[in-house]
C-alpha cells in the first residue's frame, strides 16, 4: 500500500477513494477518525489519507486526481431564460432547459 495524497477533511477522502475504485484503482481511507486528537498530536498528522492498495496503481491515481482537481471551468447561457449556468450542469438550474449543443 502507498499513500497517494493527505485529504484536507474526511468528504473529500471519501469522495476522492470512491472515484478512483470507481476507476478500478482499489483504495482506502486511513486516519479517517483521527481529526479527535488534533492537539494532542500534531493537526498535520490528524488528516485523512487516501492509500492504493497495490503501488504499481500509484502514479495512475495521482494522475487521475489531478485531472479530476482541475477539470476546466464551463458556463453557458440558457437559450430560454438566458440565465448563465456555471459548471458541469446539462440542465439550467434556473428553468430546467436543457444546454444547446454548441455549448457541450
């Protein structure tokens, strides 16, 4: 088992393990309770980690998890409220048309 990063909270651990062995890259969460001691041990040393079970997938997950941090930023108007609709959406929040192709 290698580490693959220090989550900065529990959510993001979870999540970021759970898309990676959505991936097919097995993992697991450590430190998951530990932010209770912060204090009596350094709160460095109290943030979850995510960890490859097998090393050879370590660069592999790295690699996908900084695609997944820096997927690019998309906006779009609505073609029926003209509202702007801000991230993944295919749907405007605002009326619930959905994004014109030009847009994808």
């Amino acid at each position: 088992m290698k580490r693959v990063l220090q989550a900065p909270n529990l959510a993001l651990a979870t999540l970021w393990a759970d898309q990676l062995a959505a991936a097919g890259i097995a993992t697991s969460v450590q430190r998951a309770y530990v932010s209770s001691i912060a204090g009596e041990i350094p709160p460095d040393q109290c943030l979850p980690e995510v960890w490859v079970q097998d090393d050879d997938q370590l660069d592999a997950a790295r690699r996908l998890l900084d695609e997944w941090r820096h997927l690019p930023h998309r906006h779009w108007a609505c073609p029926a409220c003209r509202e702007i609709v801000e991230g993944p959406f295919e749907q405007c929040w605002n009326c619930g048309a959905p994004m014109p192709p030009e847009a994808a």
